[in-house]
C-alpha cells in the first residue's frame, strides 16, 4: 500500500565467463546478457560513470566486465579482501577500499596507481556526481573528501557513524546517508563531513539509494517495503511494498523501476508511478548488490550465493 502521507521520522524513523541462460518469467524490464563465474562470492558491483562498462569485486579482485556484451576485460588482483567497490564520478578509475588503503585503477588500461592511505579501514567509497570529489566512509565512522584530480585526501572528519552497514550520496551530492545494525541513520554533510541529522529506523538498514529527485531509497531488516526519505526534511515520504525484506536496492536510470533483492525469492521490481509489483524472478539467486546504468540498458547483478555476476540488458 502506498503511504502519502509524510511521517517525521528524526530519532523515530523510525575467471572465466561462459552463458547459462537463467528462465524468466513475466514482463521482466531487462533481460539476461550473460553471467561471469567469480570464483569466490560477489558482494558489491556499479557501473562506470553513467554509460561506462561495469565493474565488480570479488575477493581480493576487480573485474571489468564490457557493457555490451558482459564478458570480463580485466581482471585486476588487489591481493587483499575488498570491503567495497565503486567508480570514480566521471568512470575513469574504478576503485576499490581494502583495509586502510583505497587503490585506484585505471579503466582501459587497467594499471593501478599508488594505492591512497585512509586514517582508517575503508567501509564506503561515495563518489559525487558531476564533480572530482568522493567520499569514503571508513569503519570507525571517520569521512574523508579525496580529490580525482590529484588523488588527496583533502578535508576529514568524525561522523559517528561507526560500522556502517549501508551508505549512499544524494543525487544532488549534498548529503552522505549511512546506517548501523542498530537502525541508526545518519545524514552527513558533504560540506564539512559532519551528521547534521540522526534518524532511528525499525532495523538495520541493509541498502540506501538515490532517486534522481531528493529522495532517497532505504530497506531496513524485517520490513517488507522499500521506504523513500526526502532528504532535504528527513520526511519518510512514501513506501513501496515488496515481498519480503530486501538486502539490497537500486533503480533505474529515470527513477521509473525500483528492484530490491529478497533473499528466497530473487529479484522484485516495482513500478514507482503506480506502486505495484510488476514482476519477480528467481533466476538469480539472493543478490547481494544491483546497478543499473544511466540510460537503464544494462543492469549488473552481484550474486554471491551462486558465485557469479549477471548481466542484463534491455
């Protein structure tokens, strides 16, 4: 059921490749392209820049996977564990944290830079759109502002948001948003690194995601919705219900389609305009991370439990 009405919710919120064609049912918005097997669980993939090819980490590795077909262009041992993946805001470098280190990679030519030391552990790495300026989050809750440009650190600071679970920046880039185990949510600046706003949801959060308006998407554990929060008022302003709890959240390029990952039945995704549930796949297991590209042609689906990495086209 679609929830209107606002609810203020501070402090209450509350390697080889080779194709398996999985069975879809349904009127299913992107379409299987081609799996990778990774070998080792899948946890975190995106795409570079909003166009780019799409990357995935897996272990201690980095794959580049084409955007037009799927298959692996390189794949980039960083010879320790990866906690998380990203791109850098233009696509450029794809970039992973591991332990206290963010190692930068060149895309095309694939040749690693100097790895960058953080202060601590890196949990987040949160490029800002349309900018040289990303920020990473790091597991004791310290932020730092990293520069493209250069690859420096270039302002830090303490948020409190220790161990974060999930992390995401607004589409507008002004705000950092992360949450614990204990439900809590925090709203950071990008400004001054600081957390302007502190929210309680029911849960821990499991996945955060920009809409490409000012609202941010959230699943939290034990609740059977995908939940929007304006971030510009911290008003919970709509929920979209789905099937179960969900672990992970994305949407596509124009905010139309939500698909949130439910662990035991696959994929569910959700029509924004009318708040139904359009189509449901078990084809890819329970995965654990989803992106879709700008122009929602291409979708990347991190599945750990089948050892694999999706790719889906339109």
């Amino acid at each position: 059921m679609k929830v209107s009405a606002a609810i203020l919710v501070p402090l209450i919120l509350s390697a080889g490749c080779g194709p398996s064609s999985p069975s879809i049912q349904g009127d299913f918005p992107l379409f299987y392209l081609m799996d990778v097997d990774t070998g080792e669980p899948s946890m975190v993939c995106c795409f570079l820049g909003a166009q780019g090819d799409a990357l995935a980490a897996a272990g201690t590795r980095l794959l580049f996977l084409d955007r037009d077909v799927g298959f692996v262009k390189a794949d980039v041992n960083l010879s320790s564990p990866i906690a998380h993946a990203a791109s850098s805001p233009e696509g450029g470098y794809g970039l992973a944290v591991s332990g206290p280190l963010l190692h930068i990679v060149s895309n095309e030519t694939y040749i690693q830079r100097q790895p960058l030391p953080l202060p601590a552990p890196g949990a987040f790495i949160l490029p800002k759109p349309q900018s040289t300026l990303l920020v990473i989050l790091c597991s004791d809750g310290t932020a730092v502002k990293v520069s493209t440009s250069n690859w420096e650190i270039t302002a830090q600071g303490q948020t409190g948001a220790n161990n974060p679970g999930a992390a995401a920046m607004s589409s507008d880039g002004r705000y950092v948003f992360a949450g614990n185990a204990q439900g809590r949510v925090y709203r950071i600046s990008t400004v001054d690194l600081s957390s302007e706003m502190t929210f309680q949801a029911p849960g821990a959060v499991t996945d955060f995601f920009p809409l490409p308006g000012q609202e941010m998407l959230m699943t939290v554990e034990g609740v059977s919705q995908v939940w929007a929060v304006d971030v510009n008022t911290g008003l919970h302003t709509e929920s979209y219900d789905i099937t179960a709890p969900a672990v992970a959240v994305c949407a596509t390029g124009d905010g139309r389609f939500i698909y949130a990952s439910v662990p035991g039945q696959g994929i569910v995704i959700v029509d924004i305009l009318d708040n139904t549930i359009v189509t449901q796949s078990n084809a890819f297991g329970s995965p654990a991370d989803m992106a879709v590209n700008g122009n929602s042609t291409r979708a990347v689906i991190s599945c750990p439990d089948m050892l694999k990495v999706f790719m889906l086209q339109r």
